[in-house]
C-alpha cells in the first residue's frame, strides 16, 4: 500500500473540515469545540486540534488528509502537524475564504507561517465561498500571486463537493501516481458521500463588539463607519470615547493631508498606569479599543486586524 | 556618540527629535526628511492635547502611516520626545530605552 498525505490549511470558516469530510472514506477525526473569540460571529464550532480523513484512490494507493486549527492560538498544532503528522505530506492545500475582506492578506499571512514547510513541496490554493463572494476572480489571484512570489496552482473550489476536493487531491498526486482511475474515484464519492449543502451550516450570530470584548485584554470596543459614523459602542466613560473619536478624526486628516505617507493604519495611546486606546482603520472603518496595559501592541494589532476582517462588508450575510 | 546614535546602532529608530514648547530643541531628522517631522510634530502634538482636555494620563503615543511609525513620548509638559521608525519596530523596546534614559532627552 502506497500511503501519501496532504495537509490543508486556512483561516477560520475557509472549509477545511468541510473539505476533508466530503471525500474522505472514513468517518472524519474532527476536534471542533465552541468558538469563544470573533470566530463565533460565523460558525458555532470551530477545529481546535486538527481533522483527519482518509481517501482510498484504489487498492494500492490512500491518501490521508490533515486538516489544521484555523485560530493562530492553536498554532502549536501547526507545528506538530509539519513537524511529525504531516511532515512527509507531499502537498499543502491552502484554503481561502474569497468573502474575507482581504483574502491575500491570508495568503501573506499562511505563506510565511509555513514558508519553510513549502520550501520542499507543493501549494495548491483553493478558493472557497466564490458563491457568495465572486470577487477577487481567478485572474486577481495569479496576479496577485505573481507579485507576492507565491508559486502555486489556484483553483475555485466548493468544499461541499468531492468532486471538486477530488480535483484538488488530484492535482498533487497526479505527478506521482499515473494508474489511478479519477473518474471511478469521483463517482465512487459522490455515490458514498453525496453533495449536500448543508456541510457548511454557517451560524453569523456574534457582532463585531461582543467578538471584540472576547479577545484577550480587551476592555471596551467602538466601531465607526464611514463618514465617522459611529456606529456601536460599549465604551461608557464619556471622555475615553471623545478621546478616541478625537484621535479617529485626525488619522482621516492625516491621510488625506499627509497621502505621500500612505494611510492612517492605527494610533495607539499607552501609559503607565492607565487603559491602552487604540484606533485601527481599515478601508471606511475604524475598531477603536481600550486595552489593558499590558497587552502588547503586535498582539493588539494581530487581534484587531482579525476582527475587521470579519466586519462591515460580511454584514449582509447575517 | 549621541543618543541618536545609539537608538540607531540598535535598530530602534531611524530618526528622533525634542521638542520643547513646540520648538525643536535638538534633531537628528535629515533636511530630506523634513515634511515627515512637519506630520509627526503636528500629529502627535494634537494627541497630546487632546490627551490633556480629556483629563487622562496617556504620556506615549504611536501613529503607523504607511511604512512609517511616528511615536511620540511626553517627557514633561512642555517636553515632547519624538521618533521616526519603521512601522514593525518593537515599540517595547523604544518605551524601555526612553524610560531609562529620560533624564539625558530632556538634557538635550
């Protein structure tokens, strides 16, 4: 028996579990529990160890799928799952979720936190929820992929259907296996598995502040809109909030007045013995928060990049 | 070597500046850097102000614009401790540098 192994990866709600669940000929190891920070705001349950599948392509030949956690802070199983599980996989299947508000923030993003794991093997990216999202279009992703270096296939998968995870299975092992019948495999899925609709069962249910106050240090949280629109708040201190609106309107200022420096991406006010506030912008919107002091910026940074992420533009699937 | 210098040697900023009352008081900014140091001065001198109405205590500030960090230290009220970095410089690291060296800042 020839045993290969391909590693999927991809932020959180991208269709990992989805992916491997629908081709996969056993019962799927998957290692969901409930979401307790913005993840929340698009599924119940999100993958906190890893998924496991396995595919028969024939009597001779199986591959077996590891799924990794979505959320940085199980990284640690990004580690374990290169180093010892997956370490001998023969691909890495990145998963992008094309509703992100910046889908090749992502690739950025998993490209350099498995940038040396890539240097041996292939990456194929498959894009998910082009359903929903069309936009970026396959053309976006190869130029995009050509500016940032990236050396990979792309295609526009649904995670929902094996055939197409099929195809993306295929791609990487095609270049080793030549006797494999896809067609006999194909059918063979769709007869087992089926093609329901119902994997991905998306739940939007939390709203950008309440996923906000769920994030580590995290004591108050405004949200503003376009047009210094303030549109949510919990922030309850009158002259923290005017504070923060003050500083919100000047990075506007700044940006238009300052535009040979580029935008405005965050101001952040720190002291001693007092709360943090921060102003994060991105494109027509502002996540303001106050933090505890101790919480460091890069990881403030990292948590409220990731909430905006999620914000305005995903309003309309709720 | 200055204390710009040093902050340099170990790869905290590119260029800093005092402030005193709004005058430069000492600068190592480069004449070809001079419309960057007009955005921090006023930047950061209106968080400052607006830090003060508000009544509270925030004596530290970062504004990332681009590849760019301006960050902003009031040493005392009318002392005002400015630094262009890169926007990924550790900001820790420039805190704890200015704490311990306070007193040779406001020597400048």
């Amino acid at each position: 028996m020839k045993d290969y192994k391909i590693l999927f990866t991809g932020s959180v709600c991208s269709g990992k579990t989805t992916a491997i669940r629908s081709v996969s000929d056993i019962e799927t190891l998957d290692t969901d529990a409930q979401a307790s920070d913005v993840t929340v705001r698009r599924k119940k349950n999100t993958t906190i160890v890893m998924d496991y599948g396995v595919l028969d392509l024939n009597t001779e030949t199986r591959v077996h799928l590891y799924g990794t956690p979505g959320q940085e802070r199980f990284r640690f199983m990004w580690d374990m799952l290169t180093s010892e599980f997956a370490h001998d996989a023969i691909g890495m299947v990145l998963l992008v979720d094309n509703t992100r508000k910046d889908p090749f923030r992502d690739i950025r993003f998993y490209a350099k936190a498995f940038g040396d794991y890539l240097r041996k093997r292939r990456l194929i990216i498959a894009v998910t929820h082009s359903d929903v999202e069309p936009n970026p279009d396959y053309n976006r992703y190869l130029s995009e992929l050509k500016d940032l270096g990236v050396m990979s296939t792309v295609m526009f998968v649904d995670a929902r259907d094996p055939r197409a995870i099929l195809g993306v299975i295929e791609e990487l092992i095609s270049a080793v296996e030549r006797d494999i019948d896809w067609d006999q495999v194909r059918d063979r899925l769709l007869d087992i598995n089926g093609f329901s609709l119902d994997f991905y069962k998306p739940l939007y249910e939390e709203t950008l502040l309440d996923a906000a106050m769920n994030k580590r240090g995290v004591l108050g949280a405004m949200h503003i809109g376009e047009g210094q629109d303030l549109l949510c708040s919990n922030i309850d201190d009158a002259s923290i909030k005017s504070l923060l609106l003050n500083i919100n309107r000047l990075t506007d200022a700044i940006s238009e007045k300052a535009s040979f420096l580029g935008a405005v991406n965050n101001v952040v006010i720190a002291g001693p013995k007092v709360d943090t506030l921060s102003v994060f912008n991105d494109q027509n919107q502002s996540l303001c928060l106050k933090s505890d002091k101790d919480i460091s910026l890069p990881v403030l940074k990292q948590q409220a990049g990731d909430l905006l992420q999620w914000s305005i533009d995903n309003d309309y699937l709720a | 070597m200055t204390i710009w210098h040093e902050m340099q040697d170990k790869g905290l900023i590119l260029y800093g500046c005092v402030l005193q009352n709004g005058d430069v008081q000492a600068s190592s900014f480069p004449p070809e850097a001079k419309k960057q140091l007009s955005v921090a001065k006023q930047a950061l001198a209106y968080i400052f102000r607006s830090v003060e109405k508000s009544a509270e205590s925030h004596d530290e500030a970062h504004l990332e614009i681009g590849d760019c960090l301006f960050s902003g230290f009031q040493l005392d009220p009318n002392t005002l401790l400015i630094f262009l970095s890169e926007h990924d410089n550790d900001t820790l690291q420039i805190r704890q540098f200015v704490s311990k060296n306070k007193e040779r800042f406001l020597a400048l």
